[in-house]
C-alpha cells in the first residue's frame, strides 16, 4: 500500500472505483497522497482515506486531480529494452517487487522466496492469463527517455518449441507498438534474440521491411565488451559454449589479432572452420589441452570442462546469462556489461545478476545506437563495426568493469 502510494503515476484505474465505489476509502492514490504534501492539513490518513472522508479533512480537489492523473498523455520511450522473466520468482526482483530484493544481484531459490510460494503461484498464473508484456521502468538519459518492457514468459518456456510461436507473436506486438509509439531504436533482450526463437530478431526485420524502429540485438558490442575483458599480452584462449552469433564474432576478430583461439570439442572445430575458412590466419585450432588460463564461454559449458581448467583460470562468459561459479580457485567475469554514466537518472535495481547502476550491453547497445542516430538495422546475421560501436559507447560515458584478478579470501 505504501509503494502504491509513493508512485509517480496512477497505478488503479477509474473503472475499477467505480465498479467497487467502497474502495477508494479504503485504498490511497498517489494523487491523494501528493495533496498531503502540498496542501495545508489536509488528507492526514497515508494509508486508508476513509478517516479523512470521516473527519472532514479530505481535500475538495482529490477527486478531480486523480480523473485528471488518469487523463495526463503518457510519456513515450525513445528506446525500448525488450526483456522476459527469467523464473517465477524473477518477478519479485523487478522494480515493481520488492525494493530490497530488486536493490540487490538476483539469487534464486533462497529460503524466503519459498515463504513465497503462493503468491508466486498467483503471478504465474496472472501471467498465464493475461500474457501481456508490461513496463518494468523508464529511465532517462539526458532528453532521452528508455524504457524496459518485459514479457511474462519464462526461460523454460523459451527453450520449448511449442511456445515459439506465441512468443513471436508477443515479440512482433511489441515491435509494432514501440514504432506505434514513436521509439526510435528496440533492442532485445536476453532470450528474446535467439537464433531458434527469430534468428537474431532477422525474423521481424524481413516481415516487416518498412520498420522506422531499427532492431538491435547487440552482438557487436558483446563482442567488444568480451575483447577487451581479456587481460592484455594474452596469446591464446579456449573458446567454448554454444556458437551464437557472438561467439563466432569473437572466434573472427580473436584470429585477426593473432590470438590463438582452442576449441575443445571437434563438432565446434569444425563449424568455425568452415565458417572463417583463410580468414582464421592458423589462429583456430583443435586442442584437448586445459591448461590455457584464459577461457571465453557461452551456453554448453558443462560441469566436467569447468573442473578440468587450471587453477587460475579465468572465465569470461560471452552469453546471456552466465555459467554456475563451481570453482573457487578460479576467476569469474560478469556477463558482458558495463557501468553507466552518472547522468542516467531513476535507476533504483539491478538488471537481473548484475550490480548496482552496472547495465547488459544489450540493453546498452540500443541506447547507444539511438545516440548516434545510426539508421541500420543490427539483427539477423548481420553485424556493426566491432570498433566503431565501442567507441561511441565510451564516448558516451558507459565505462567497462574490472575484471577479476585475485580470489577471495
């Protein structure tokens, strides 16, 4: 009640009071709450305004400045991040949770989150019965405003083929309402890009061909973010993980640099092979050795390669989401991110497992390329000037993480 009351916006619409007209003496507005601050000894109750309608002290204009709330012009996104829920729980982690549970990294499964269950069990079956893609926060940039919208479908159900097509759909809605909006630049997010799901976002580029909103999927600065993650006067590093777009990007970009990319498993060999062909300068090769300190992994990394690394090693995951931390003699980089500059205003949570005011290069990658008013598309198979990209975004104030480089006492 007291989040609710706190909102810069009206959460609970007309219809709602009118069908149930007891409730608004029992429920407060963010309207009501704000004549509180701003009018003399007026609406005192912050919690049930039934006392105010009782002792007379309720603002004459309470009312009319909630209908007018309802009817003031939403404010529309410049940039929209297109995410998911991740698991049922996740949806305690974004802003509109719990504060103290979206203020820090997402862990799942801790023991208060099954204290939760029941309400967890309620969401998920709201979100089964409305499937509608909702706002999850509008952050602001200087002038530019961006906004996150999150469809309440969970990474279980991304990876079944049965729903593919009804996450399209939801995927191609959003599309059309952010370009109906007038944003400028959608990028997708997390599992919303894969190669199985819509080809990168390809699939909507080459149904719709007129879009004036440009798809970003981000592979071009997950490459340069992975790049240059990797310790300087390294000569050799361990590719491993499922060949996305990135991870062949980088496979390329590594072989031109003269840095010697091991691929552990010969299927994989054999696809990059085939993919750079000469363009691999004898950089790409073969090996069954674990002994390289430097490892770049993606989805696929099993338990048993992570065990068999070096002590030592260092992991730096160019995925989505990143591999389980099994060892504890070894390093572990974030998932491609970056910290964001100061003049970014209203983030109060973290984006998924990552820290504080620390943002995905996914959702970066849109903001940035709505910045440079760049008028391309980068989805599908296609890719943005690696170092062109990079530039711009330092340009712009997003700085890159330390990378680990000592244990944990």
């Amino acid at each position: 009640m007291n989040n609710m009351g706190h909102c810069n916006f009206e959460l609970i619409p007309n219809w709602l009071f009118t069908l149930l007209p007891p409730l608004k003496y029992i429920i407060y507005t963010p309207s009501f709450h704000s004549l509180h601050h701003v009018q003399f000894r007026t609406n005192y109750s912050l919690f049930m305004p039934f006392y105010d309608y009782i002792y007379g002290t309720m603002d004459k204009s309470s009312d009319s400045l909630y209908e007018k709330s309802l009817r003031r012009k939403e404010e529309s996104p410049y940039v929209v991040h297109l995410t998911h829920l991740t698991t049922p729980e996740s949806i305690y982690h974004l802003r509109l949770g719990f504060a103290s549970f979206a203020s820090k990294p997402y862990t799942p499964s801790t023991w208060h989150m099954w204290l939760l269950w029941p309400v967890t069990l309620c969401s998920m079956m709201l979100t089964w019965i409305y499937c509608s893609t909702f706002v999850v926060e509008s952050n602001r940039f200087h002038n530019i405003i961006l906004q996150t919208w999150a469809i309440p479908k969970y990474n279980i159900q991304y990876r079944s083929k049965s729903q593919k097509q009804s996450i399209n759909n939801l995927i191609e809605e959003d599309i059309l309402e952010a370009e109906e909006k007038g944003a400028r630049v959608l990028s997708l997010g997390l599992m919303n890009q894969g190669e199985e799901l819509n080809m990168y976002g390809g699939v909507h580029m080459q149904k719709h061909p007129q879009l004036k909103v440009k798809l970003v999927d981000g592979s071009s600065l997950a490459v340069a973010v992975v790049l240059n993650s990797i310790p300087k006067g390294t000569t050799q590093v361990v590719l491993r993980g499922k060949l996305t777009k990135v991870a062949c990007a980088l496979a390329f970009a590594l072989c031109q640099k003269r840095i010697q990319v091991s691929v552990l498993r010969e299927d994989g060999y054999e696809k990059l092979d085939k993919l750079l062909g000469t363009k691999s300068e004898g950089k790409l090769v073969l090996s069954k050795s674990y002994t390289c300190k430097t490892w770049l992994v993606g989805d696929g990394l099993s338990e048993v390669e992570q065990r068999k690394a070096s002590k030592g090693t260092l992991f730096i995951p160019f995925s989505q989401f990143p591999p389980k931390k099994l060892r504890t003699d070894c390093f572990y980089h974030t998932t491609p991110a970056m910290q964001i500059p100061l003049a970014f205003e209203n983030v109060d949570s973290c984006e998924n497992w990552l820290p504080r005011r620390v943002m995905s290069i996914w959702r970066i990658a849109g903001l940035v390329h709505a910045l440079a008013g760049w008028e391309e598309h980068e989805c599908g198979y296609t890719t943005s000037n690696i170092e062109k990209v990079w530039e711009a975004t330092l340009k712009h104030g997003f700085q890159p993480l330390k990378v680990p480089t000592h244990l944990k006492s």
